[in-house]
C-alpha cells in the first residue's frame, strides 16, 4: 500500500520519480506528492486523486538532482491534499508506505514539546519525530536511528533534511523497499516496476536498516549503525512486462498471458515425472496436517486446494484468511506445515500469520509470486509461482500461478499416499500438457462472455452459485466482478440458496451457476431449477452440456481432471468481470478504493 520513489543523481529527478511513482500506482491513487529540492530548498508538490492530477502543477524542466515522491493509499485520515505525502515537520520531509500504530502516543507528546500538525496523518508525526530527536542528537543518522527505536508498526520512509540537501536517507522495517544504482544515480522505490527502465540491479533492505543515497554512492548501516557491505539482486523478468503491450488494460493483457504462465510454473517444478516432483515436494512428506494462509484471491486458491487435497490426498487442511487466523487460537502442531500464499509476498496479515507460526516454531511454506519478498525471505519454504509482475490492482495470471501449484502439489500427494491409480495418473499429465492450448481456446472464445456482459451490466447484483469445488470458483468469480465493476455480487453455496437469500431472486436477477464437478452436477442443476421457477436470469457455467434447458445463456468450459478444471473455470469468469466494469466505465485496472499490495493490517 502506497508507492514511494526516491532519486537522487546528476540528471534533472523530476522525470524519473514521476515515471517511477506512475508504475507503483498499483499500490494506491488516493492522492500524491512529490518533494524536490531546488535553489537549495525542499519545494513540496502535492495533490488529491490519482497521480495524473499532480503532472500539471510539476515543472519537469526545472533542474532539481534530488525528489522523493509518493503516491498514497489512505489509512490516517482522508483522501485529501492536506493528508498528501509528502509531510514536513521543521527539517525533515517523508514519504511514508506502513502505519504506525504507537502513533497517538508520540503525538501527544510532541505536541507537548510544541510541535504542531497539520494533517491527521500518522506520516507527519513520523518527521515531527525525526526533527525532534534531530534536535537531540544533532545528527541526522543518529536521530533516524532514535526515531527508528520508538516507532510501532510497519514503515518504508524516504526522508529529505534541508541541513543536508546532497543525501536521501531511507529506513524500512516490514514494507517493502529496494534500492538501486544506475551511472546517473541511485533509487529508492517500493517495487521493481519504478527502476526497471534503469536498470535490473537492486539491493534489498532488510528491516531496521537505514541507507544513504547520494548521486555517487549507496551506503547501507546496519542495526547498530555499522556499514553494511552491499550485496546485489538482478531481476530477470522482461521489461514489457510492466507495460500494456498494445492491450487497453493490464488485466486484459494479465488473462492473454495464463497460459504462458501456466506453461512457465509448470515447467519450473515438473518435466513430466513423478521424480520431478519429488524433487520439488519431496519435503511435504513430512506433513500430516496443512493450515493454508492468505488474502482476498490468493485465499480462495486455499478454498480449492483444500477441496482438492482432502479428497485426492486424504489430508487434513484448513483455509484460513490471514487477519483472522493471526489472532485466533491455532491448533498446529509440529506435523502441520503452514502455507502462505502471496502474490506480492508482502500482505501484512498473511506475513503477520507466518511470523506467528514462526514464533510458535511451526514449519512454514510460501507460495509467493515477487522474489525475495518478506514472505519468501521468512518462510522456511518457498514455491514460487511464475506469473511475472501483475500489475492490474485485481489479481488474474497470479491467481492462475497459485492454483497451478495447488494442482501439483495435489497430484504428488495424491500419488504419495496412493490415492490415484496409474491411469488416472496419465490422465492428469496429459490434462497438463493439453492445458495451455485450452486456457489459450477460452481466452479466444471472449465473445461469448462478453455478449453475456452486455445483458446483466446493468444490475444493481448479481449471484454465484456452485458446490464443493464451484463454491470455491464462484467466491473468486464474484469477487472478481465486485472489486472491478462495484456491483454487489455474491458467492454461495448452491445448497444453502434456500435458506434465506432465495428471498432475494427477483424478476431476471442475475445468478451464475457453475457446476463442473460431475459428482455433484445433478443436485446443482436441481438448485438452479429451484431459482430459475422464482424467474432468475441463469447464466451456466459449466464442462458438460446439459440435457434439457434450465439456464438463459450457458458458457461451456473445457472438461479436464477436478485436479485442474478450477484454472479453466474462472476465465470466462474474469473475462466477464472484465467487460461489465468496462460497460460501466470503470478504472479498470485501479478500481475505486483498492491497492495491489496490502502491506497493512
Ligand atoms: C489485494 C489484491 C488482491 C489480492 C490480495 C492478497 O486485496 O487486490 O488481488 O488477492 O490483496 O494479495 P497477495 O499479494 O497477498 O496475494
């Protein structure tokens, strides 16, 4: 949550940390500002709304060597210009990505001390602090290192003092932050995005550190303010990867590369054989009990592997969202492994339950998409899925990534525990092999989805049904459509229609029924008749062609293994979500509201 951009070099900044701040908007767009220092003076620049609205009042001409920038997803206070990052307290200037929970107190008592707020922002009392213990130890690293030990929470800062207009100071401890070199100069930022045109080098900071940056050199001190030797990171991904390549929206562009995704993830952990899979896996072994931990999508990538491997590997597993499973009573033990699953690797709820887990020395496994993230770096395992950088604040290819692991590590523990016979076995490889090209046919078969959009954008909301497997599809179908399009949409459980929300089909309300699970596909098709006789608008989902007609449009899926048919169920799904939010003119790839990487609580 929020973007935070640095530079500080030989070239004229302005450019470079505007161009940064617009590939990290992903992280927030609820204002922005930008801090520069020119004619030896910090100038603040700030604005409400998303990033665009700050271009006109910059002077991108004026030859400033030193900014920091950011653009915010509001926690403290509103969504307006006075709350704007970046906030200015005596000598000090910050940009801010974390909270800060002891915020309150160290207010009350720098307003003690006389200082004085403008905003409500907990960011603004972080540089009152800075000045303040400036004052004390009449030394900027040192009094970042006292401001460091008082402050509670989660912080990724950039700090500008105007008794020092050649250096950029940076502190992180549980946001993300990198930093970087190229021959014009030296970055901070939140996420690759922001360098990659520079350069694919970075350095990670790790918690409590503070870097310098000059237009030279990059200095790391360690916790006891020690120089630390600098060790570098290289980004292999393509640069095209964080720009839109021709397509009107990075989620568009996101669904277009699933299966190359899927290829990508695949190949990364399996050749084919059973033996790959040991190789990879072989450490799941050990566990009898799995606890699956995350957020939002990445959580219902859990719902479903935990379908998949209670009934495929007779293993006991429990899906939990992040920010209830850190505070409740946990009953693992030292046979449970516990599984984050992250995209961006750096959710604070979902690293907050893996620290817990640590703590109570419970093994951990990540499934993460962004290298070296917290996640990764904390887990005792980590799985990388290879869906590239995602973009689009609604998450596609990276949910695609994780179910694919989901699928794999099904398929070995299923085999481990002799649960599937050799032929259904060879079914699900070939299903594998077959999936890219069938992932690549539903893509194409866009038209389909998008005809149906135009018939129910209008609604005011719009149902999912489906059981077992299907229930976990039509949480994330609905999600999807919810999160970019603002209408009301819900999942439930096809069954549990009747008691209660059945009060709520109207008149041609729209439900989406899914159901590909040939077990159970009888008794939702019966559920589906149910409210289809109260007159909903029915639109069926589904791998199998039914015999008589219940449904007012039907979207046939590919039919593959249960093991792999979720991957194939939700692209018609999130490519309907994608045109009603479009047919409702909404910020597709930034919806109302939202941010990328939840970095806090
Ligand atoms: C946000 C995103 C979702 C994502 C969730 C968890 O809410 O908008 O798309 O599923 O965070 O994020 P993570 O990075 O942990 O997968």
């Amino acid at each position: 949550m929020c973007g935070i951009v640095g530079f500080v070099g030989k070239t004229n900044c302005l450019p470079i940390v505007y161009n940064g701040l617009e590939t990290l908007e992903y992280r927030g767009y609820d204002s922005a500002g930008i801090a520069y220092i020119y004619n030896n003076k910090i100038n603040i620049i700030k604005e409400k709304g998303k990033l665009i609205n700050l271009k006109d009042k910059l002077d991108f001409n004026i030859s400033s060597k030193i900014a920091i920038g950011h653009t915010r997803w509001a926690t403290h206070g509103n969504a307006n210009k006075t709350n704007a990052h970046p906030h200015q307290v005596g000598k000090f200037t910050v940009v801010h990505n974390g909270i800060i929970e002891n915020y309150i107190d160290l207010k009350n008592k720098l307003l003690k001390k006389g200082y004085q707020f403008k905003s409500e922002t907990d960011t603004e009392v972080i540089s009152a602090l800075l000045d303040y213990n400036y004052k004390l130890e009449k030394d900027i690293l040192k009094s970042i290192n006292k401001t460091k030990n008082e402050l509670v929470g989660s912080f990724a800062l950039g700090i500008l003092c105007s008794d020092d207009i050649k250096n950029i100071y940076a502190l992180r401890y549980s946001s993300p932050l990198i930093l970087a070199s190229f021959t014009n100069g030296n970055f901070l930022a939140s996420d690759i995005p922001a360098i990659i045109n520079y350069t694919n080098k970075y350095i990670l900071l790790d918690d409590l550190e503070i870097a310098k940056l000059n237009e030279d050199k990059i200095t790391i001190y360690n916790k006891d303010l020690k120089e630390k030797k600098i060790k570098y990171h290289i980004f292999n991904g393509e640069k095209t990867s964080v720009q839109k390549n021709g397509y009107e929206h990075f989620m568009l562009k996101e669904i277009n590369e699933e299966d190359k995704v899927f290829k990508e993830t695949i190949n990364s952990y399996f050749d084919g054989t059973l033996k790959s899979l040991n190789e990879n896996f072989g450490f799941l072994k050990k566990y009898k009990k799995f606890d699956i931990v995350a957020c939002g999508s990445a959580y219902h990538t859990g719902v479903i592997a935990k379908s998949l491997i209670e009934n495929y590997a007779n293993i006991i597993v429990h899906t939990e969202v992040a920010s209830e499973y850190r505070y409740k009573k946990c009953f693992y033990d030292k046979d449970t492994l516990v599984i984050l699953v992250s995209q961006s690797g750096e959710t604070a709820d979902t690293l907050a339950a893996l620290r817990k887990a640590k703590n109570d020395k419970i093994k951990t496994m990540a499934i993460v998409n962004v290298l070296d993230s917290s996640i990764a770096r904390e887990a005792d395992y980590v799985i990388y899925t290879k869906a590239g950088p995602e973009i689009a604040v609604a998450t596609t290819k990276a949910y695609v990534s994780q179910l694919t692991i989901f699928s794999l590590i099904t398929l070995y523990l299923a085999y481990i525990n002799n649960n599937l016979d050799k032929i259904e076995i060879n079914n699900i490889i070939k299903d594998i092999k077959l999936l890219p090209k069938l992932i690549k046919k539903e893509i194409k078969n866009y038209q389909t989805y998008y005809n149906i959009a135009d018939k129910i954008y209008h609604n005011k909301q719009i149902f999912f049904i489906g059981r077992g497997l299907d229930y976990a599809n039509s949480l994330e179908g609905a999600l999807k459509l919810k999160e970019i399009s603002y209408i009301n949409s819900v999942a439930y459980q096809a069954g549990e229609l009747k008691h209660g929300t059945i009060s709520l089909i109207e008149n041609k309300t729209p439900v989406i029924a899914i159901a590909t699970d040939e077990l159970i596909i009888d008794k939702t098709i019966s559920n589906i008749k149910e409210i289809k006789a109260r007159n909903a608008y029915v639109i069926y989902v589904s791998n199998t062609k039914p015999k008589d007609i219940f449904y007012d449009d039907f979207i046939q899926i590919e039919k593959v293994h249960p093991i792999l048919q979720s991957i194939l169920t939700i692209i018609p799904l999130q490519l309907l979500a994608y045109k009603v939010a479009k047919n409702n003119k909404c910020d597709i790839d930034k919806p109302r509201n939202l941010a990328k990487s939840v970095t806090v609580e």
